[in-house]
C-alpha cells in the first residue's frame, strides 16, 4: 500500500520515524514544537515525542548549532533546523568552521551524528534575504555532507539517512516543493547518500537536476521529447558524496550534458560537475557543457521577476536545443 | 598525570593539604610546561603561534582539581593548560606543538586545538566564543542521559562581547543546563584593554544578572579560592541547580601571542601583577602553613623532569606521515567526497 503525501508532511513522518527508533535522536529549533515548524513541516512531533526531545529554542542560531555539535560528541543524535537557509550565515562559524573540521583537527576522537534542516531556495515572494538557494555554500566545506530531496519519498529516506550516517550533514528541503505530492511506501523508509536517481533515460544529451530544479528538468525533458530530442534526467540527490559515477557513465552515453541550478550563477554547484565531466568525459563530448542558473543576482522580490529569473522549464528546453544544435 | 611520589611527610597530611599539594603540582607542571613552549617556540621548534597561560595556572589547576573524570572540559586556544590539567600526558601535548605524528591530534589540531576526550579534554577552540554553544551541547546531552556530568567552559574576556556568549547563557538558563562558564578576565582581549571597550566594569560578572545568574568574582590567582568556587559551581551544575558563570581575575605575564611582546601594558601594572605570581605567591602559602619544603622542591623537580622528558619523546617523535593529511575527515577515516 502506497500513500500520496506532501513534502511538508514527508519531513515530519521522516523525523518521527527516526525519533521513533533511536532515542538518542533530538530534534531543536525556532517554533519546531508547539507551533509545528513556520512551514508546518514538523507539526504533531511535539505530541507524539514530548518537549525533552522536541525542543522549541530561541532565536539563537549560534545556540541551536552549539547545542547540537556539543550534544553529538557526547552521545546524542540531534537534528537541528535553522528556518531558512539564509539563517546559516548567522552561525556560518558553526556551519564551516567547527562542525565540519573538529573530526579532522583532533584526529578522529570526536563524532559528530547530527543534521542540520533548513529550508532553502526561491519561488515564494520572500525577497533576496529568505529565498537563497546555499546548497552550494555547504558544499564547499570539506566535512560536510550536503542533502537536498526533490520529492517525499526522497524527504524521509534521505532524512533518515542523514540521521543514521555518523557524520554531520546538511539537509536542504526546498521550500517552494514544501506543498508538492508524491507517493510514498508503507513502512520505513532509508535511501543511501550519496546515490543518484536517474529519473528518466534518453540518449541525446542529460540534464542534472536538484531538488526543486528536478520537477523542471523532467517537464523540460518531456517537452523536448515532442520536439524529438531524448533526454536522460538524473536527479543528483545528494551534493556530497557526490555520484560522480552516474553522471560520468550517463554523458559517456548521450555525449551532451546540462545542469540546472536554482543557485546563483558563480561557483554554483553545476561548475563543480561540468569541471569533473570536462575532465572524465572530455574525449566523450559532442556538445558544449551548458548550465542553466539563476543569473548572478540576489533574487528579487516581486512574482514577475522571481519567475523570470529562476531557472524554468523553458530555458532548460532552449539550452538543450542550443547543445544539439 | 604527574607520578610525582611525595616523600613520607613527619605527620599524616589533612585532606586540604593533600589537596593543596596537587594544586602546586598543577600549577607548576603547567608554569614549567609552558616556559617550555615558549623556549620550544623561540628555537623554531613550535611554529605557527602559541598561546600561553603564564600567570593564568592557577585556573586551569583549580578547576581541574574540582571536576570529576567524566566531566567535560571546553577551552580556547590558549588551552594547554585546561588539556593538562585534565591529565592529559605531556609527552602527547608537546608532540602537538611540535607538530608530531605523536601529539594528541596527530599534528592536525596544533597548539590552538588540543583535544584530548579521554582524559574530558572536549576541544580547544580557536573562534571567540565558539566554544560556549558547544559546551552547552554536551551539558544538554548530559542533562538528557542522566548520567551527572558537568561541562566547564573557559574563555577569556574578549569573548564577553561577542553573541555567542550572550546566546549561550541565555539557553543554558533556559534549559537549566549543567554547565561552569569562567571568564579567565586578564584585562586584555588582544592588545586592547577589556575595559576600553565594554560597557561594564566586570565583563562577564556584571553580565550575569541579564541571564538570572548571581554575579561571581574569584581572584584568579588564588587556587584555593579558585577550587572553593569551582566545587560550588560544579556541584550546583551536577545536582541540577543550574549553570554559573564566574570571572576569574587573572593577567597574562607575556602578550596575547608569541608574536606579541606585550608593551602596551604599562610598567606598573606588569609589576603588580608579577609580585602576585600565582606559582611564587602559592608556595609562600604552603610554605606559610607549614608544608616541609622538600615536599614543595619535589614536587618542582619532578614537574621539571616531566617536561624534559616530553620535549626530548616529542622531538624525537616523526612528523605525520603525508597520508595522514586524508584520513579523518569522515568517520570512514577517509576523505572521499566522491562515489
């Protein structure tokens, strides 16, 4: 039996089935508990798990991620939420300069289980300070690993996932996917990080997508269809560990590849695999490595420009017939 | 730990006394240890920086008396002497320095990041007030598992004027956490005098009162007095009455750093502070009280030869071999981003 659930409640059965199974898990953050979360992505946690493991904390970024670093080294299995992934600059010390490196620096003695939550990227109207796509921030920081799901199924099983993996990881829930629908199993559910979906097969060039920007490259990949172009579509899942395999042995075959990216355009992280593609797959190519971003821009606020300017299922179709070409 | 084997004294040592003992043991392994480094330092064998805890022993020492095993201890770069009075063996803290394969983190961590969590030794961290967030952390996971253990948080003035120190204690009395913050207040944050640029006298004290907390001063120099206060904090953290923040008033004998040769301190402030020495001022204590001076020159001697013995096991050590440079980054022990 199969369910048809949001992504909004896919983030609260994900939680719920890891508190459920490890008392060690706690989860922190800004109006997670009795409010249920500003998106209500966490509502009936606090009912089902009470207020010692589902905390509601003040607005203390740095707090919230002191707590959880200090909780995992000493036994816990803490989830954190940082309501919007603009937030992680406030505690960026946290995020990037403790977190990540305090395995290494003292040589293995101290684990850090934990997850960072936070609700990343555009699409809502919130303006250039609550509509960041950071994936790409996180992504640059040696020692972590970075998560962002495009669907609910995705939601639990890679959120489960990053509760059980014994390093720190950051988990971007797209909040424009927060109301989409997707189907979802019976029973517990735990993906693998660091395994790409490939959602779709073709054979003229593939698209690599993430998190929101997958719903757009398989309607684009399904648009180009009717034009006669086959288009394969991976939805890369996790940023890191990256599968370097899929999408190497995916442009070996199709010989094209397009990224679509809702971060900005610099140092964005489709460079990152057109860079290692251009280096593997280079002999492979017969079309230019294209990426379709965000422009280089803080996003505005405004419905008109926002649309505009994120990456749509019509610039992804044009880019691949400008490959083609 | 010293194995220092005190000689037979003519009458049996009360318990204060024996636990004064250990205090001057403490605060002289930590002087004699840290005139090493500098001396380690200026002969190019510690490189990068180093920061020192010369004048400021009596702290560590007095806090390391009171806490349990188990506890936690969080400090800050300037923490070689929070990590050896945790026990932390001296040979591992020097070959750190020196950047050997031997030192407590393998050479990866460094003078600012000894680590040491068998011995409670939870991390020194190099980003002001880092630290208190974490030690907060480790109190929370305590309160949640029962199991009584305290985190103590040392941190120097600076840090009372950056958020997270403000964050840290508001959760920590909101959540009624187990945990000791000591501000180690030696009037100066870098090369700029505390008091110049806060608004308060007493930077972390009379900031006690905005999180519900009784304002602490203890003289700094002092480790009896630095125990007494230590005991109480730590004893009202672990019986669930909450943290405590205490300032400690302490001053640096050197500059910040090894690069920093302290003049900005003016002459008659440096003299008063160095006639109240905590290591010269402590023994004329013990001395003062009756203690035989052979147990003192004891204690001294051995404090000297296990600091001989540590540089010569870290300078024989190698340096980490180069593939030591991937390994650890994830709990695999690798560094693999890729699959």
């Amino acid at each position: 039996m199969a369910e048809v659930i949001t992504y909004r409640d896919a983030v609260a059965r994900g939680l719920a089935q890891e508190l459920r199974r490890d008392p060690t898990v706690h989860f922190i953050g800004e109006d997670v508990a009795a409010a249920g979360g500003v998106f209500k992505a966490t509502k009936g946690l606090l009912e089902e798990f009470g207020p010692e493991r589902v905390r509601d904390t003040p607005i203390s970024e740095e707090a919230i991620l002191g707590a959880a670093m200090g909780a995992a080294m000493t036994g816990l299995r803490p989830v954190a939420e940082i309501m919007f992934s603009d937030f992680l600059a406030t505690c960026w010390d946290l995020v990037a300069v403790e977190i990540p490196k305090t395995r290494y620096m003292t040589d293995g003695q101290i684990s850090l289980p934990l997850v960072i939550r936070t609700a990343n990227g555009g699409g809502l109207r919130f303006g250039a300070q609550h509509s960041q796509a950071v994936e790409n921030w996180a992504m640059s920081i040696p020692g972590l690993k970075v998560v962002a799901p495009s669907n609910p199924r995705d939601v639990i099983g890679l959120l489960a996932a990053a509760i059980r993996d014994p390093d720190p990881v950051v988990f971007f829930e797209q909040k424009s996917l927060y109301p989409t629908k997707g189907e979802v199993p019976d029973g517990e559910i735990v993906e693998e990080l660091g395994v790409a979906s490939t959602l779709r097969s073709g054979r003229d060039l593939t698209i690599v997508a993430l998190a929101s920007m997958v719903p757009r490259a398989v309607a684009a990949a399904e648009e180009l269809d009717t034009l006669g172009i086959s288009a394969e579509v991976i939805d890369l899942r996790t940023l890191v560990p990256l599968d370097v395999t899929t999408v190497v042995e995916s442009v070996k075959r199709t010989s094209r590849l397009i990224t679509v990216e809702e971060n900005p355009r610099l140092c964005g992280w489709g460079a990152e695999i057109v860079s290692i593609v251009g280096e593997e797959c280079f002999w492979h190519l017969d079309g230019p490595l294209t990426r379709v971003t965000t422009p280089h821009i803080p996003l505005p606020s405004a419905d008109a420009l926002e649309d505009e300017f994120l990456p749509s299922v019509s610039r992804i179709v044009e880019a691949a017939q400008k490959v083609l070409l | 730990m010293s194995t220092t084997q005190i000689p037979e004294p003519t009458r049996e040592l009360s318990a204060q006394e024996q636990r004064q003992l250990d205090l001057y043991r403490q605060v002289v392994r930590i002087r004699r240890f840290e005139e090493r480094a500098y001396r380690l330092f200026m002969e190019g064998l510690v490189k990068g920086t180093s920061h020192l805890s010369l004048g400021m022993e009596a702290i560590a020492a007095g806090f390391g008396e009171a806490m349990r095993a188990d506890d936690y201890t969080f400090c800050t770069y300037r923490g070689h002497a929070h990590t050896l009075a945790r026990g932390t063996p001296m040979e591992g803290v020097m070959g750190e320095l020196l950047g050997r394969a031997s030192g407590v983190c393998g050479g990866k961590g460094g003078s600012m990041h000894l680590t040491s969590v068998e011995h409670g030794a939870m991390g020194s961290y190099a980003i002001i007030g880092a630290h208190l967030p974490i030690a907060n952390g480790a109190a929370w996971s305590a309160q949640v598992r029962g199991s009584g253990q305290v985190a103590v948080c040392f941190f120097g003035d600076g840090t009372t004027n950056i958020g997270a120190f403000h964050e840290a204690l508001n959760l920590a009395k909101v959540w009624n956490l187990p945990v000791v913050f000591v501000c180690e207040n030696n009037l100066y944050m870098e090369y700029t005098a505390i008091g110049d640029v806060t608004a308060v006298e007493h930077p972390a004290a009379d900031r006690a009162s905005a999180y519900g907390l009784e304002s602490i001063i203890v003289d700094g120099n002092d480790p009896d007095a630095v125990y007494e206060v230590a005991a109480t904090a730590i004893e009202r953290a672990r019986s669930g009455g909450g943290p405590s923040l205490i300032e400690a008033k302490t001053y640096r004998h050197g500059g910040h750093s090894r690069a920093d040769p302290g003049t900005y301190r003016p002459d008659d402030e440096v003299a008063r502070w160095l006639a109240r020495d905590p290591v010269v001022t402590y023994r004329q204590r013990l001395l003062d009280g009756g203690v035989q001076p052979a147990l003192l020159e004891e204690i001294e001697d051995r404090a000297q030869a296990d600091v001989d013995a540590a540089t010569e096991v870290a300078r024989a050590a190698p340096p980490p071999q180069l593939q030591a440079a991937y390994t650890n980054v994830w709990a695999d022990g690798g560094s693999s981003w890729r699959k």
